[in-house]
C-alpha cells in the first residue's frame, strides 16, 4: 500500500464559470474558426482539421445551450464525446483537442493558460 498523503491545504483547481450562453450558434462558428486554424497551425494543414473543428464546435454549442458554464464540466464533455471520433487521419486525438478548446476559451477571456500566470 503507497504512503501517498494528500496536501489539504493544497486549493483545488478553480473552475472558471462562462456567462450564459447569448448566442451559442456564434459561439460555435467563433470556436470552428479558431479551433481549425490552431489545429492547422499545429502541424500541417489538412481538411480533416476542419472536421474535427467543426464536431467539437457542434458538442460545445450543444452544451451551452444546454446550460451548461463551466469550462472544466465543458471540456471533460469535449473529451467524453470526441472519444467515439475517428482520429485515424489526424495527428489529434480527443484529449488534444478538447485542452485545445479550453485554452482557446481561456484566451477568449484573457485568461492566460500558464502554470502560474507565466
């Protein structure tokens, strides 16, 4: 059995609640846009970017007219769903693209996505 002792006095990740959604079919095109040309900058670009972008923009959407704000529940709905996506023409996979989407959002809100605010 491992000794493994948790810090209590460590904070917990803070969640980051988004305003509701006003006009989540913008939201979707904004994020496609945005989540294709990372995609693409990331590697090469190729159409299955486009793809991909435009699914995780349609889970997003989905979710935000659902209700739901929290951009941690978000992407962990992004990975869930992304897992039964065909990746084998990509160089992503449903965990890459999903941090992909939380950090595009973050950077929507000038929110930095370095350890620490660096």
């Amino acid at each position: 059995m491992s000794d493994l002792k948790l810090d209590s006095s460590m904070d917990p990740i803070p969640s980051i609640t988004l305003e509701m959604a006003k006009n989540p079919e913008q939201e979707g095109l904004w994020l496609q846009e945005r989540l294709q040309r990372f995609l693409d900058e990331q590697f090469i670009p190729e159409a299955v970017n486009g793809e991909i972008a435009k699914r995780a923009a349609q889970i997003f959407v989905r979710q935000r007219m659902e209700g739901e704000n929290d951009l941690i529940t978000l992407v962990l709905a992004l990975v869930m769903e992304l897992e039964a996506y065909d990746f084998s023409e990509s160089f992503f996979g449903n965990f890459s693209v999903a941090n992909a989407v939380g950090e595009l959002v973050l950077e929507s809100l000038g929110i930095s996505d370095r350890c620490c605010g660096q």
